[in-house]
C-alpha cells in the first residue's frame, strides 16, 4: 500500500531505510513507552528487527502502517492494530519534541479520511485513561466513546483502556 498522503504540514507515506534511526528513537524513547504499547527491546539488533518489520508493512496492502513527517523528519507513526471486515483499530504515536502542535491531530484526521476512502465502515482507536492528550485528539477526529473498555497489564502494572469510534457516515 503505497499510498501518500499530505496534509497542510504533514506527509503520510511508507518508511524508506534513511528513517531507520528516527523509528530506533520513536520506538526506544521512555516518553512514548509511557503511553503507546511498545516492547522493551534489550539490544540494537531487536530494534533494527522491529523497524524492517514494520517498514515492510508500510509497503503491504495487508497492513496500515504509515510514517508522519515534516518534511523530511519522520516524527511519528499509525499503525493498524486490527483490521476486521471493514473496520480498523489504529494506534498513533507522535514524538514528544513534537507534542502540542496539532500533528497528532492532523495526522489522524488525513488517515480517517483516507481508510474511508478506501471503504472501511469503521476506524477504532484507544487510550489508556490518563492519557488526556490521546483522548483529546480522538475526540477532535469526531470519534466518540464507545462502550468497550478493557483492563491492559503493560510493564508490570495494570492499565484502564477506553476505546472511541467513528463510522463513516451512509452516501
């Protein structure tokens, strides 16, 4: 899936190998790990492994994986963490040096708008309770809060999860 997507500031597009040391960042940083689900890699070459996995996911139809840049600076990440018949469950991460500029917010639009485009009924996406600034873009993407809640073990604590949706609306 080799689609680009552009916004006003941003690019939406599929990771090259010149971004695998901004992905090392985003996927090490302590910061995101706070907030987005992220394993704890113990050596370079586990990290280096997750970046070629996902990069290839950014170049398949099989999966929803993009890089959001300024520029040319991959700065964050949206990732398909489901998709089930017409309906996908979308994790985003921006990195902190970015935070409070409306990339998150801007991001995620432009990729609601392109999955309806490419017939998805539904786009799903969740948070875990403290964290206002992901609950405050998802609401600023219309999604609204639905009933699904669940309880995450994740570093060793447990984690409340809450879930908004939104569908696209009938021709």
């Amino acid at each position: 899936m080799s689609d680009i997507i552009e916004t006003k500031r941003l690019v939406l597009k599929p990771y090259s190998d010149c971004d695998q040391e901004s992905m090392i960042e985003l996927l090490t940083n302590e910061k995101i790990k706070e907030t987005f689900m992220i394993p704890d890699f113990h050596r370079r070459t586990e990290v280096i492994s997750m970046f070629k996995k996902l990069q290839q996911f950014s170049h398949s139809e099989d999966h929803y994986e993009r890089g959001v840049y300024v520029g040319q600076q991959l700065i964050g990440f949206l990732n398909d963490v489901e998709i089930v018949a017409g309906r996908i469950e979308l994790g985003y991460v921006i990195h902190p040096d970015y935070h409070n500029r409306g990339y998150a917010t801007e991001a995620l639009k432009a990729s609601i708008e392109h999955l309806f485009q490419k017939g998805f009924v539904e786009i799903v996406s969740g948070a875990f309770v403290n964290n206002k600034a992901s609950i405050c873009v998802m609401k600023k993407c219309g999604m609204t809060r639905i009933e699904r809640e669940e309880d995450i073990c994740y570093h060793n604590e447990t984690r409340h999860c809450c879930y908004y949706a939104i569908r696209r609306k009938p021709d």
